[in-house]
C-alpha cells in the first residue's frame, strides 16, 4: 500500500508543544522558510514565519509576495509531516500539481512581518489532495490559494 501526502487520522492530540519545523518537513536548510507550527487540528495546520534580516528571499526589505506559495507548500508538507510523525515515519517529498486558484492582497512581505500560514486539508486520501491555504499578517489575510498536492513515486 502507497503512503499518502495527507493520510487520515483517526485523532491527532491537540498539544501546545511541537517539534520543530525542520524534523517534520522534507526540506533542508537553507530553504526551510517556516519558523514553528502554532496550530494543529486532524484537517488543518497553522504555521509562523518572522521575515528577518536572514530571510532568504528578502530584498531590499521585502520578500516579494509571491514567496507566499513556498510558505503555503512548506505548511502543507508540516501537516503531512506531523501525521507521519505521529506514526512514527520521517518526512516524504510531496508535490504541488496545480494552484487552480490564487489570490495576493500584498506586493510584499516587510522585514519583521509575522506571517500566519493557516492550511485545511479539503479533500482527499492516498496519493492526491487539495488544500485551501491563506497567510494573515496582523489578523488580515494577505494571500490565499488552493493546492493540489500528490504524493506518490515520480519515476519511470
């Protein structure tokens, strides 16, 4: 039986303690972007992230909005990769295979902004899944977009 991007759980323990970001997510420094997971709930994920003067995609300031859809991917891999430590099992690479929709309220994110990554798995199970996902800054949604995300082998 394959493993999936966004298994079911049957109950996930709502704790207030989470393991950092980089043991749950298949990235590797320099491009784990998030700072921590905040939140977590069986269909949904929130996850910070500080835009500091490390930050890799800052310029001049401002990391250009766009960059909104790696924090979106990262939160997504985050929940998947909290549901397989759960389970006991490491991080698996997932894929985005389209954003049917997107949407950026902002041009850019501001050095010492805080964002809030929030991700809720719509629906799914196995190897395919769609995620709604938005980022807050102060409360107010500055993005937003929907994922379809696959799990399974890409080989030949």
């Amino acid at each position: 039986m394959r493993e999936s991007l966004v298994p079911r759980v049957t109950k996930m323990t709502h704790t207030k303690s989470y393991p950092a970001i980089a043991s749950v997510i298949p990235h590797k420094p320099p491009m784990v972007l998030l700072d921590a997971i905040v939140d977590l709930g069986e269909m949904r994920i929130v996850t910070s992230v500080r835009i500091g003067p490390d930050s890799m995609f800052l310029r001049d300031g401002k990391v250009r909005s766009i960059v909104a859809i790696e924090y979106m991917a990262q939160t997504v891999a985050a929940y998947a990769g909290m549901q397989r430590h759960s389970l006991g099992a490491p991080p698996k690479v997932g894929y985005i295979i389209g954003v049917p929709l997107m949407q950026l309220k902002t041009d850019s994110f501001q050095l010492g902004d805080t964002l809030q990554v929030h991700a809720e798995h719509l629906w799914g199970e196995g190897e395919l899944g769609r995620i709604a996902c938005r980022i807050t800054r102060s409360e107010i949604e500055v993005a937003s977009a929907t994922l379809s995300v696959y799990s399974g082998d890409v080989g030949s």
